[in-house]
C-alpha cells in the first residue's frame, strides 16, 4: 500500500508540472505576436519635374509623420541626374480608430497642376498595432501597398 500512495503522489506532481509547463508555453505562444506601430508608404516620384507629394490625414485615430526620404531610382555609375525614384514616408501610430493618408501628386505653385491623388486606409487597434485597410486612387491602380512595420 505504501508504494500505491507514492506512485499517486509521483503522478499528482507530475500532472501539475506538465500542466504548469503547458500554461507557460500557451502564455508564451500568445505573447510572441508582433506589435507593428509604422505604416511605410512608397510612392514614385520624379521632383525635378515641379511634382511633388503631399498629404493630409483624416480619420478618429490619429498617424504621426516620422520621416521622408527619396530613393533614387538607379544608383551609383547607372545614376542620371533627374531620373524618378522614389518618395518614402514612414508614420506612427500614435491614438486608436481609423486613419486615411491622403496623398496628392502636385505642382506646389499657385495655379500647378494635380496629377493623381491616392488614399490609403488603416486601422490603429487599442495596443496601437497598425493593420492596412486598403488603399484607392481615381487616376491610377498602380499605387504599392505600404509596408506595416
């Protein structure tokens, strides 16, 4: 009989570190999930020509602008000098809701002309994870995704 009751209590301990060890790992599965708070939007570009890109945003979540940069389009000697390339916006989450990015391709002086305008839609959630919607244009459908960071 004394072997009966250390077999169970050898059993009970081992039933509740393999249960105790399946709840860590379920915990640790569920907290591996990637917060992405940057939403990355490429756009082609050529400001030597007068156009440039502009944005507003709209929407009850809320975007910060982080940074732009141009990315020539060919790069060291296959470089030409007013060659397109492109325009590289990086934003940030900052307030949960629904944010449209509002991008117009334009000449910036009074009377310039529009040449395409193209939105793209997100989702902030609540841990300020940025999810892409989708993204429309009147003008063209060429526009690329943003990358979510």
């Amino acid at each position: 009989m004394n072997k009966k009751v250390i077999v169970k209590v050898l059993l009970g301990i081992c039933s509740v570190l393999l249960l105790t060890g399946c709840g860590k790992a379920s915990q640790g599965d569920a907290g591996k999930e990637e917060i992405k708070k940057k939403a990355v939007i490429e756009l082609e570009s050529n400001p030597t020509t007068g156009y440039t890109w502009s944005y507003q945003m709209t929407g009850d979540g809320k975007m910060v602008f982080k940074s732009e940069d141009f990315i020539e389009g060919r790069q060291g000697e296959d470089q030409i000098a007013g060659a397109p390339g492109r325009s590289r916006y990086v934003f940030e989450a900052e307030k949960a809701g629904q944010v449209s990015v509002v991008f117009e391709y334009k000449q910036d002086w009074e009377g310039g002309e529009k040449a395409y305008t193209v939105t793209y839609n997100f989702e902030v959630e609540k841990n300020l994870n940025v999810k892409f919607v989708d993204k429309n244009s009147e003008e063209l459908s060429e526009f690329s995704e943003p990358v979510i960071e």
